[in-house]
C-alpha cells in the first residue's frame, strides 16, 4: 500500500511567511532604563524597593550580559500608566 502527499508549497511558504510577520511585529521601543539605581529613579522609590519589585518577577525586565534592562513603555503598562 503506498500512500501519495501532495503539497502545495506555494501555499505552504505563505502560510510560514505570514505567521513569521505575526512574530516580527516590531514592538514600540520605549525608553532604556538601565540598572536598578536607574529603575528607583524612575520608579520614584527606594532602591531596595526597586530590587524587590524586579527580584519578585512583578516588573518586566532583560539582562543584557550581566546588566539588568528596564522598558519604560513596559514599565508604565506595568504601573497603570499610558
């Protein structure tokens, strides 16, 4: 028993291609709020406070190498803010 699979690849790579648009969206760039000095600062808290708040997971945040990166747009979803 032999079992035959047509594909139609034209149909195929525009599929990929428009689920691959969906994951390249560019997201808005915001200002860079770099270290937790920097998050207090703008936070306009302690900087044990500010500690807190990214250690707990509650802010949004990335490293860069051993740098820690703040988004201010993200951030201000974060707190409410538009």
């Amino acid at each position: 028993m032999e079992i035959q699979i047509e594909i139609d690849y034209e149909k195929l790579a525009d599929e990929v291609a428009s689920r691959l648009r969906e994951f390249a969206t560019p997201r808005p760039v915001g200002k860079e709020i770099r270290g937790i000095r920097a998050l207090a600062e703008y936070l306009g808290c302690s900087i044990v406070t500010a500690q807190k708040l990214k250690n707990d997971g509650k802010i949004p945040y990335s490293t860069i190498g051993n740098r820690v990166v703040f988004n201010s747009i993200e951030l201000d979803k974060f707190l409410g803010r538009k």
